[in-house]
C-alpha cells in the first residue's frame, strides 16, 4: 500500500506555493497570477467590464494551474488570508477528479515561509 501523497498550499488572489511536509521533498511548486496591479492600471483605462472580464479570466487560469497541482495529491491543505481557497473549492466541488481527494481548507494570518512550513508539518503530523 502506497502512502498517500500529501501537500499544503498557501494560497491569496496574487500567489500560491506548495508545502509538503517535513521529510516528505524539497520540490516547490510557485504559481503566480498573471493579473498585475500595473496590468489592472492598464485595463482600467479601457472600461470597467474589460477590467472585469480579463481579471475573471487571469484568475480562472490561476485557479486551474492550482488544480492540476492537487490532481497529484490524496490530502491537500488550502491555507491563506484570503477568500481564494474558497473561490478554488467552488470552481474544482463537481469536478469528478477531485472526487477521492481530501481537501482541508484554513483561514490564517499572513504567515512566513517558516510558520508556513510549520502549520504544514503539524497539520500531517501522525496522530498518536
């Protein structure tokens, strides 16, 4: 029996980066929205729906590059600041190859990289 793969993602509307526990790898995976605060400057002089429907766009892309990285996991914490977890969670909830994963979602406080790394490692830690 395989051990199940296991990762954290802190995630906000800008970034997000992957965490495995301790112990489990060193690879990082960092995605980041193409949707700029000097991308919105420029659209914005364009019209209010441009601006609307291209940060809609931006965003989709983001939270789909984040999909495809919980595709490779059974157990995933979605953890951040922001409500993006959660606008996440709604796009992937009837999406069938998300069916057998457990995703956890955490609202915190702007972490470092350390607390991160932290919540993490105690999140997965065996339960004794």
């Amino acid at each position: 029996m395989k051990t199940p793969a296991k990762i954290g993602i802190w995630m906000d509307h800008a970034s997000a980066h992957t965490i495995e526990p301790a112990g489990a790898s060193d690879k990082e995976i960092r995605i980041v929205s193409r949707f700029t605060h000097d991308e919105k400057s420029e659209t914005i002089h364009k019209g209010e729906e441009v601006l609307h429907n291209k940060e809609r766009g931006q965003q989709q892309s983001f939270y789909k590059a984040i999909a495809n990285v919980i595709l490779g996991y059974d157990h995933v914490l979605l953890f951040g600041p922001t409500n993006a977890k959660n606008e996440l969670m709604n796009m992937i909830k009837d999406d069938h190859r998300f069916a057998h994963i457990r995703i956890k979602l955490e609202t915190t406080d702007r972490m470092s990289e350390a607390d991160q790394q932290q919540m993490v490692n105690t999140y997965f830690a065996p339960q004794i």
